[in-house]
C-alpha cells in the first residue's frame, strides 16, 4: 500500500480492523506506521523508546479500533491521538520515575482539532450519514450500534433475532457498502 493512502481506505481498514481482519491491519500498519513512529519519535525524544511506543500504539488500535467512527475524527487525526497520547503517557510515566514531571509534555501541542479539521469531519460525517441511509434499516442499525455504541455482536443478534453470523456478515457486507458509497 503507497505511503500516501486515501483518507477513506485508512479509515475503511480501521473499520475491517474492528472486525479483526489481520491483513487490513498488516495494510494499516504499511500505511501508518512512518507517521505514527514520528510522532511518538518527536514526544518521547527517544528512537529505542519511539519503536517501542509505536508497537504498543499498534496493540491499542488492535484492541479499540471498533472506538474509531464515534470520535468523528479522520482516520489519521485519530491514529495520531491515539500514538500522541501514548507517548505522553510514557514521558509523564518516564518522568515521574525520574522525581517529577516537567513542563515539556505540557508544551507539545493541543490535540484538539482545528476549525478546518471540524469542518472535513463534519463534511465525512455527513458523507457517512447519506451512506447509512442508503443501507436497509436493521443493518444500518447494527452499524451504528456495533460501531458508534460498542455494541456485541451477541448483543446485536438479541437485539435483531438474528443469529451470530448472521450478525458478522450484516456487519462485514455493509461496510463494504459504505466503503463502495464513501468512494463515489
């Protein structure tokens, strides 16, 4: 996959991540990982400290990326707050070891999105929402519950009396659907 990956293919690979699929998570990897090791890099200060942060930030995404379509950030604003909050995290675990924490995880800059970056976030949301109103009812439901409530597959089976795989295949066929509709 090329260095500079689509917006909307890192953010189609986070979803399949969410659903455990390992080789969108090998193409996430190949696609973000330069990125997310530079900002760890420029936190931490520290290259051995950087590699290790970043494989950490790899396991977080593994096991929270099914958090991603509620924070309505793009796919790579997310990854890096995701790598930049844990790399803080190190340097303040770092520097309380060392006798205290100083100011220079207070200097790194705010996180927080920009009014351009809300304004692409809004426009994705609302490309999104169309999408989802392209879908039937129930699967449309089962996304937004699965994805935006962290909802169970069990517990959306329950929900929708259907059975499990039922459930998975709902899931993996309509974000197919939703990546084919984000791409037009």
């Amino acid at each position: 996959m090329p260095f500079d990956t689509a917006p909307e293919e890192i953010g189609a690979l986070i979803l399949r991540v969410a659903l455990r699929d390992r080789k969108a998570f090998d193409a996430l990897y190949a696609a973000t990982s330069a990125k997310l090791f530079g900002t760890c890099l420029r936190v931490l200060q520290n290259r051995a400290e950087a590699e290790e942060a970043v494989q950490e930030v790899y396991v977080k995404i593994w096991l929270k990326a099914d958090r991603f379509a509620v924070t309505g950030q793009s796919p790579m604003t997310w990854l890096i707050a995701v790598a930049r909050h844990h790399a803080i995290d190190r340097l303040r675990a770092r520097r309380e070891a060392a006798g205290g924490l100083d100011d220079a995880a207070l200097e790194i800059r705010d996180p927080a999105p920009g009014p351009e970056a809300m304004a692409v976030a809004a426009d994705q949301n609302r490309q999104l929402e169309g999408c989802l109103g392209e879908l039937e009812a129930d699967r449309a439901s089962a996304l937004r519950s699965a994805y935006m409530q962290g909802d169970s597959y069990a517990e959306l089976a329950a929900r929708h009396a259907v059975p499990l795989n039922t459930i998975r295949s709902w899931l993996r066929r309509g974000l197919m659907r939703l990546k084919e509709c984000l791409e037009r």
